[in-house]
C-alpha cells in the first residue's frame, strides 16, 4: 500500500495521486503571472522551443543559425513586460532583424504581411521587395515573379517595365525612370 503524503508546506494531507508535493492552497499560490493559457506565453513558449531545443524542428533555423534568447526574457514576466499584449489576434512575434537575437529591441508584434516581407529569403531591387514593387506598377507580384523566373528578365527590368497595353501587339508602356 502506498502511504499517504503530506504537503510540504502545512504539513495537510495530499491524495495518493499528489506528485508536486504541494496542497491545492499552496500550488495555487506558486502561480506567478496567470497568463499561461494566454497567446503571448504560447509565443514566449515558441521562441524559447525555437532557440534553447535542439530537439525541436525549426531549431536549426533559429538556435542552430546562433539566434538566443535575451537573459531577462528567460523570464515570461519579463518578456511580457518588454513586449506588451499582442496588439490582435493576428500578431505574432517578430525579429526586426532576422540574424539578431530575441531581445527589447530587436522584436515587435507583427501581422503575417509585416513578417513576410522581413525573411532571410525576401531579394529586394533599390530597397523594395516584389511585393512593394508590384504595387507601385500596379501589377500582381506574380507577374513580377514571372518575368524573373520564367521569361528570365534581370531583376531592374522586371521592376522597372510597367504593364503592358492590352491589345495585338504587346508594347510596354514607357520605361519607369528609378
């Protein structure tokens, strides 16, 4: 038979099943922020997999490429300090700059769009992206995407050659000046 514990700070008796030790009362003062449902400690709780988990799958893209996790933010009291409540439910966390570590100021709350245009892998012409240059032609980034990969245009040209005219004969319309 398995004898009854007894809770290590008052001495009450605990169930068979108790394995912290603790009673109810005492547990639920251990409670530090009362945020551990919450999406920003799901996020605090990503970043620390991401970067301190050699066992995790995107560590080799983050821990394993050298990104930490700034000393104080080991804390989620800290962190949640530094960074605040998510502005909405579609903001994640953010490195501003991508080689740089998790710390007060290199990250923000950033909207999936924010984060796609701030990757390792994002190629910019003159400081903007496809997207940023699609835009300001008036064009779908596709047709950017195309021109590079598929017709084989340097990336100044695709950039820089607005639509073309729709009928017979396709002729592009003057060539921007950058």
């Amino acid at each position: 038979m398995v004898a009854m514990k007894n809770c290590k700070q008052c001495g009450r008796k605990l169930g068979y099943r108790n394995k912290s030790g603790l009673c109810f009362k005492h547990v639920a003062n251990m409670r530090t922020h009362g945020m551990s449902s919450s999406p920003e400690y799901k996020s605090w709780c990503g970043i620390k997999e991401r970067c301190l988990n050699a066992n995790n799958p995107k560590w080799k893209d983050y821990g394993g490429r050298g990104i930490k996790v700034c000393q104080s933010w080991h804390r989620f009291e800290n962190f949640i300090e530094d960074m605040g409540k998510k502005p909405s439910k579609k903001h994640s966390v953010d490195r501003i700059d991508n080689d740089g570590n998790y710390e007060p100021d290199n990250c923000r709350w950033a909207t999936q769009l924010q984060q796609a245009r701030n990757k390792r892998d994002v190629k910019t012409y003159r400081g903007l992206n496809m997207s940023q240059w699609a835009k300001r032609l008036g064009l779908n980034p596709a047709t950017i995407r195309s021109r590079i990969k598929v017709s084989g245009w340097s990336w100044k040209k695709a950039t820089t050659t607005p639509k073309f005219k729709r009928g017979y004969r396709r002729k592009p319309q003057a060539e921007i000046k950058t």
